[in-house]
C-alpha cells in the first residue's frame, strides 16, 4: 500500500474558479465552500481560511457573490455567499479559459 499523498498545491489563478463552481452548487459558508472543494476532489485539493476568506472578499467586491449572515448547521452565526447572475457569467468565462489552458498544456506534454 503507497503512502498517502499530501493535498496538493493549487494552481495559480483557479482557486476563484473552484469558489464560483462551488457556489454553482447553492449557497453555502466559508468552511462549506473548503469541505465541498475537498470532498469533490475526493481529497486532493484543498483551501485554506488564509487564502478562501480573501478570494471571497475579492469575488464580493467584483459583484460576482454576494453575502449574508445565517444560521449554520449547529446554530453558530455564519457568513453565507450565493453566486450572482454577473458570478454565473464569469464562471463560464473562467472554465472555458481553464479549459483552453488545459489543452494547451496537454499536447505540450503529449508532444514527441
């Protein structure tokens, strides 16, 4: 049996893209978004409070999420963010460029 594997390190430039698919799936908090990011990539990836909090502020301040207090499952005050129709557009501006980027890196690697 192999040793397990450390999450790994995000790629520059995806984490608002893995936010706003994350919120393509309904409202949801901070730790929320991070335990969907994990579970999703059945553990690979994972994001940290130091930098989803700040990717959050910046998607808020872009007009892409927006924000309200709630309840969370175990009734402790939480910060819920909900995908905007602006959010919506932008994240299938970033798929499709992440897309491209990932073609584009295949047939380097795939190049003889």
């Amino acid at each position: 049996m192999g040793k397990p594997h450390a999450p790994a390190e995000l790629l520059p430039g995806t984490l608002d893209l893995l936010v706003l698919k994350a919120l393509a799936a309904g409202r949801m908090h901070g730790y929320g978004i991070a335990q969907h990011v994990k579970q999703t990539s059945d553990d690979v990836l994972q994001v940290g409070e130091s930098s989803l909090y700040p990717a959050l502020q910046r998607l808020l301040m872009r007009g892409w999420v927006k924000a309200a207090w709630g309840a969370s499952d175990n009734n402790r005050r939480a910060r819920y963010y909900e995908l905007t129709a602006a959010g919506r557009k932008q994240l299938a501006v970033e798929r499709e460029e992440f897309d491209r980027v990932i073609l584009a890196i295949h047939k380097v690697l795939n190049a003889t």
